[in-house]
C-alpha cells in the first residue's frame, strides 16, 4: 500500500465512525513496511491501535520509536507471534525467524512502555512449551497471553486436538485495556458482521473478513465474476452500502450450504469449539 491510498482511506467521511484499526495483514507483516511508522503517525490520536507481527525484525531504536508514537494513541497492543518456548519449537512454524529475535524485540518495546501481547498457535508438537510459554510471558510482561489451535492441514505440524486445547486455552490472559473484540465463533453467524469489523488489503479493496480476501476469483463463486470495490474510488459506506456486500457476500455469509465458502474456510465454522 502506498502513502497516498493510504491518505484516502483516512479521509474524514471514512472515519467518522472509526474505532480500531488492527494492522495485520493476509499477505505480509506490517512492521516490514517501509512507511509503517509514517502509517500510524498520521492518524488520529482518538483511535484504539492493535498490530500483528511476527516481530522478527526491525532496529532496536525502531521499537523504541513504534512504542513511544503508540502511547500517544487512546489504547494500543502489539500482538507478537511466539509459537513456542525455544527457537527449536518456534521455528517449526515461523520459518526463517528466531525465538530469540522476536522475544528481544518486544522486549525492547515493552521496556520503552509499549503494550504487547503474546500469541501462540497451538499444534500437538509445541503443547509442551506453552505452560514455559506463559511463564515467559508474565516474566517479561506481555499484558496478555492468547492460544489459538491451529485449523490449517500442515505437512509436518497437527492441529492440537479439542480437549487438549480446551484444558491450554484456561491458560490465556489478559490484563490490558485495549477495547475486546471477540475472534472466537461458537454458532453459524459471522463475528466479523457482528462487531462491525472489515478487512481493507493493500489495494485498497475492502472485504467482509480477512478469509474472504484470500484468493478470492478462485474460491467464491458469487463474486467471481463482479467488480471488486476499493477506496481508491469509493467511500467506506459506499462500499458496504452496495450489493456486492448487502446481497452477494451476505448471501454468502448466510448459505446453509456446507460447501460455501464462508462454511468451509472459517475457523469459527470449522471449528466450533474456538
């Protein structure tokens, strides 16, 4: 994404009714952008601000500066990606990054007074880091600590089965004041329409969820053959406004069919006991 697309989803009509913006992105980590800091520094201060990253990059002085724009914000998390308690375990899953890396990072901002959560995916092979995991956490505050199982079919890493991950997942935490948003689904309705949530890609283009947005021409069929919307050329509630969102994704969002999309993809559906 640009700075001056940017400078258009940040016109006034697109945030009157604006609370959050989560950086996190489907296909590249936010803090790997080169106008990151820019990005958030031209927001406006009355905003909640949460990042995902696997944070295993970036200078020290970076995370210095990251921290120190982010308290100037109503509330902010930086949510970091430790899927382990050793590099052995982590790596497993985070290619290419090292444990010690990211925890260095985030330690660097959390010393400077940033806000940072620890999440980890849980799979069968890293179970036995996460109670280690946790104790890291509360070791070097982190103000909170979230599980999430792994949905995904992997060729070297299983998903954590039901009830172990249900006797781990007792184990989150959360002591900060960033503003709840509920990720865990239990029924066939959509959290994302529910909490008013909507996913904006580096294009521009603006989609019900993070799920909708990945490879879209070639896995939802009602929409394969429409125009997609971006806030190059139109406003937000112009966008959610129009059919492709009040009639083709709704319809989407409320098929009973086992083989949409929606019933597929979504974790909330795939997994009901998130």
């Amino acid at each position: 994404m640009d700075m001056g697309l940017w400078l258009k989803i940040l016109r006034p009509r697109n945030l009157e009714k604006l609370e959050i913006i989560r950086f996190n992105g489907n296909y590249g980590d936010f803090i790997c952008h080169p106008n990151s800091i820019e990005f958030i520094d031209i927001l406006p201060r009355s905003l909640n601000i949460q990042i995902c990253t696997n944070g295993s990059i970036r200078s020290k002085d970076y995370w210095i500066q990251l921290s120190k724009i982010l308290q100037e914000f109503k509330n902010h998390r930086v949510m970091f990606a430790l899927d382990g308690a050793t590099n052995a375990s982590h790596s497993k899953h985070r290619i290419n990054t090292k444990f010690e890396n990211v925890l260095e990072n985030a330690s660097t901002f959390i010393n400077s007074g940033g806000i940072a959560g620890w999440q980890i995916i849980s799979f069968e092979e890293n179970k036995n880091d996460i109670i280690k995991a946790r104790h890291l956490a509360k070791q070097y505050g982190f103000q909170t600590f979230n599980i999430i199982n792994s949905y995904g079919d992997f060729e070297s890493l299983s998903k954590l089965n039901k009830k172990d991950f249900l006797i781990y997942k007792r184990m989150d935490f959360d002591e900060s004041n960033f503003p709840f948003i509920n990720d865990l689904n239990t029924d066939k309705d959509c959290f994302w329409t529910r909490y008013k949530q909507l996913q904006i890609m580096a294009d521009g283009t603006v989609w019900p969820c993070c799920w909708t947005a990945i490879d879209p021409f070639n896995r939802i069929d009602r929409i394969k053959d429409l125009p997609l919307l971006s806030l190059n050329d139109f406003y937000i509630d112009e966008i959610i406004e129009h059919d492709l969102f009040k009639k083709y994704f709704y319809q989407e969002i409320k098929s009973p069919d086992e083989k949409s999309f929606c019933n597929k993809n979504c974790p909330g559906r795939i997994n009901s006991f998130y």
